[in-house]
C-alpha cells in the first residue's frame, strides 16, 4: 500500500510585534494569496488529502484553512495540534506514528526549520529550504503511517515559492 505526505510550510506572516506571542502572527495579505496558490497547486497535483493537521499557530491554522477550502471545500476541515507548535522533526514524526493509522494520504502545516528539516529526512533530500507556503509531496510503500520511518520516502513533487 501506497501513503502519501504532504509537508506545507505556512505562509508569509508579519514580523513580530515587540510583546506579542509568536504564536499570535497573523498572515499577511500576500501571505494568504500565498496559501490560496500553494493548495490550487496541490489541487493541479490531484491531492485530496484524507486528513490537514496543522499547528496550533495563528499562521499555521490560517494557511491550514486556505488548503481545506480548495482541496476539501470546507476552510474548517483541519485538526490544529499544539504538540507541532515549535515540534522537531522527530517529535512530528512521533506524532504521527501515534494520531495516524490507516488515513492513505496525509497533510501537515507547519514551521520552519521543522518542515523542511522533516522534508528531507523523509526523502526529499534534493529541498534545502521550504519558503513561505512551499509544499511537497513524498509517497512512502507502508502499510501504516506506524512504519513511517527517515529516509524512506520518495519525492513525488514539489512547489517551492518564491517569497522568501
């Protein structure tokens, strides 16, 4: 059997404000086009995927609800996690093999360095950045999201944006 992950990255946020939460940064404009763009060419890859997780991050779970409008048509259909607010590649990992099971396709939003740290240890080791509301796919030959394991994917596609 087939199982395939999707890693975004979110997309472009606004600085930080002196005492706001990092965990509060909204989206920019451009971010939110961003996000749009990145799911209608995850939707041109023909990706629908079972389940969206993102962060519990402001910016994570808006870009999250831009990709379920377009793949799933319903901007509320994502699961927002605060285990991946600041999680590390292992740590997502491990919160796969524990929340995931028999879902045949999979995607996760999140932050960097994670996302494209966890990208090429699962198998795009040709990525050495994801920017802002950059997306890749990877396809792994398990039988459970339990038997993902590094360096067993194979890269499918990717879409790295320019708005770094």
């Amino acid at each position: 059997m087939k199982k395939t992950l999707i890693i975004v990255r979110h997309a472009h946020t606004h600085d930080p404000v002196p005492g706001q939460d990092d965990h509060d940064r909204e989206l920019t404009p451009e971010g939110r086009i961003a996000a749009i763009k990145s799911a209608e060419w995850l939707q041109e890859q023909g990706i629908v995927p079972k389940k969206i997780v993102a962060s519990s991050a402001k910016r994570t779970q808006a870009t999250a609800a831009a990709l379920a409008k377009v793949l799933l048509g319903n901007s509320g259909r994502f699961e927002a996690e605060n285990v991946l607010f600041r999680a590390s590649e292992s740590e997502v990992l491990d919160f796969i093999h524990e929340n995931f099971h028999q879902e045949d396709s999979l995607l996760i939003v999140g932050h960097n360095p994670t996302v494209t740290q966890l990208a090429i240890r699962l198998g795009a080791t040709v990525i050495s950045y994801l920017p802002p509301a950059s997306a890749v796919i990877l396809s792994f030959e398990i039988e459970n999201w339990a038997d993902l394991h590094f360096y067993s994917g194979k890269l499918v596609a990717k879409n790295l944006t320019d708005e770094a």
